[in-house]
C-alpha cells in the first residue's frame, strides 16, 4: 500500500464511532452507522469486518480503516472518536403552560451505558407486593461498569404510585425504576427517568393533582365496575320505556315479541328508524379529560398533528374529527403503549 492510499485509508477511520469492549477489543461502528464490526488488538490486528478477511489473505499486514480507528482511540486520539453520548431521541419534553420539563427514557440510558462499558446489571427483589405490605414491592439494582465500579439503588412502587394500566404488574415496575436509577448514577445523568413516574400528570406537575390523594387500583376498578353498572342498568330502562311506547302505539307484535310493520305496510326510512330508537348508533362523545390525555401522549412521542390524524385514521377508519369516547379510550391505550 502507497502512502497516498495509507493516508486515504486513515482519513476513513477518523470519525468512527469506537467503544471499548474490554481486553483491548473494540466495537467500532461501520461508516454507514448501520452495523458494528469487533477489533482484537489483544496481540493482534484483526477485525471481523468483509475488508479486512478478503485482503488479509494477500496482505498478511493490512489494517482495515476499523483497526486504524481502534488504534488511534489507544493512541488517545479522542478528537477522531466519538465519546460515549447520550442521543436526543431518548430525551423526552413535556410542555407545562409556560415551562418545559425534559425526561431521560429507559432505552436511552441503557443505550448510553453500553456506551461507557456497562460489565453486568444484577437486579434483587427485597419485599415482594402482599396484602399486608399494602401491594408494595421494593427492589434492588446493581450495575458494574468493566472498571470495576459498583452502582447500587433501590426503588419502589405501589398502587398509589404507579399509573392505574400497569397497578397489577407493581414487581416489574419497580425492577425497572431500581435499574433507572442505578443507570443514571453510572451514566451521570441527572435527569430523571420518564419510568420512574406514576403517570403523566406526574411528570408535568399537574397542578389540579396537587393536593389530592391518588385512588388505588382496586377503588379504580370498583368504580369503573359502578359505571358499568349504572349504564347496564340505564340501559335496560331505556329499552323497557322503548318497549311499551311501541306496544301503546301499535308498532309492537305482542304475542310474537317483534316488531310489526306500520300500518300502511310502507317501509320505515332511515330517519323513521333512528326515531323509532334513538339509542341506536349514538355514541358518546369525547370528553375534555380524553382530549387532554390523547395532546400529552402526542407531546411524549413527539409526533406532530398531521401523524396524529393519520394513526387514529389508520387504526379506526375514520377522521379524527369523528372520534367517540369510546374510540378515544382505545386510542389513549395504544399511544400509552408506544410511548
């Protein structure tokens, strides 16, 4: 190889992103940014990437543009490679009226922790969530970088502080606020973890929940079961009235139990029919806590309207413009998940 091509081959290894994987091996990403190749300069100069095996054969001294970027990371040329950084897409902003809050997620500080070297991460639950504890669970997380150092933090979570969707899933949730903050420590970020909080009127400081006692999952689901009853029960009195104004109006079959056509044997129109049960395909309409709900997951994930529009079309089939209370308690559950 001519000094020309040398010196053509080490302006490619600069600016590749090089990360230690202990034993003086090194992940060092592809030019592309698609895929990461490994480096062994543990007592040789080898890569694992298609240049360096197709010419080594020929030049048993060839040194692929990975190597030379490994070799310049332990000749301290950091200014050719890039340091361990956390990645904007892991940083969420939720806006508040006037401030604006910024949440670190959980992918994005494992991500940056790979990064430094993360050796091992341990996670141990000291009290399992019982009746008797009040279904709280608290767990431990250790992380180790491959320096040796040792990162421990504990967590916990309850029905009061957890969001009501995952109340029956409180051992999960509190391994995974545990390893945040331990990864946060190890990372140095002081942001706090968008997993750590209970919902999302936590995370923007909802000032109408200042104050007030969070309901626990159990009284949730007593009260969505009154709802539902109280609709059951709305709805049988609803049909028994839409009976007997059928029956008194000659409309109704009573030795058949159905409807009889009107007396002139017409057809009943579209508009005659929804009269006739005004019930029928009515739907109930969003309200003003769903609408709230569905603009702060958009905010979270970060999507701007015109997504927004498209997923809800996507997913229902129908304009956003068209949404029901019903089709917006779906919809707020499939942004939660995503987001």
């Amino acid at each position: 190889m001519t000094a020309t091509q040398m010196e053509q081959k080490n302006n490619k290894g600069n600016g590749l992103n090089v990360f230690p994987a202990g034993n003086d091996n090194y992940m060092v990403e592809s030019s592309r940014g698609k895929i990461f190749y490994k480096v062994f300069l543990n007592g040789s100069r080898t890569c694992t990437c298609g240049d360096y095996v197709n010419s080594v054969q020929k030049d048993p001294g060839f040194l692929c543009k990975h190597i030379l970027a490994a070799l310049g990371q332990v000749a301290g040329n950091d200014g050719n490679c890039k340091k361990p950084s956390l990645d904007e897409r892991f940083i969420i902003k939720i806006k508040r009226k006037e401030t604006v809050k910024e949440f670190v997620l959980y992918a994005g500080l494992l991500d940056l922790a790979h990064q430094k070297g993360i050796k091992r991460m341990l996670v141990e639950a000291i009290q399992y969530p019982t009746k008797d504890n009040k279904m709280e669970a608290i767990c431990k997380a250790i992380v180790e970088s491959r320096d040796g150092e040792i990162f421990t933090e504990l967590a916990d979570a309850n029905p009061l502080n957890v969001n009501y969707m995952v109340a029956e899933h409180i051992l999960r949730v509190a391994a995974t606020r545990a390893k945040a903050r331990a990864l946060r420590d190890f990372t140095n970020i002081g942001m706090t973890c968008l997993e750590e909080m209970g919902d999302i009127d936590d995370a923007i400081g909802d000032d109408k929940q200042k104050g007030k006692p969070r309901k626990d999952y159990n009284q949730q689901k007593a009260e969505v079961r009154v709802d539902e009853k109280n609709q059951t029960k709305k709805a049988a009195q609803v049909s028994e009235i839409q009976k007997e104004a059928a029956i008194n109006t000659g409309v109704h079959d009573r030795e058949s139990g159905k409807e009889s056509p009107p007396a002139n044997n017409q057809p009943q129109s579209p508009n005659e029919a929804h009269q006739a049960d005004p019930e029928k395909n009515v739907k109930a309409k969003i309200s003003d806590a769903q609408t709230k709900a569905i603009e702060r997951l958009r905010d979270i994930r970060s999507i701007n309207n015109e997504q927004l529009h498209e997923m809800f079309e996507k997913q229902f089939g129908m304009p956003l413009a068209q949404i029901s209370g019903d089709e917006a308690k779906v919809f707020i559950r499939s942004l939660q998940q995503a987001a």
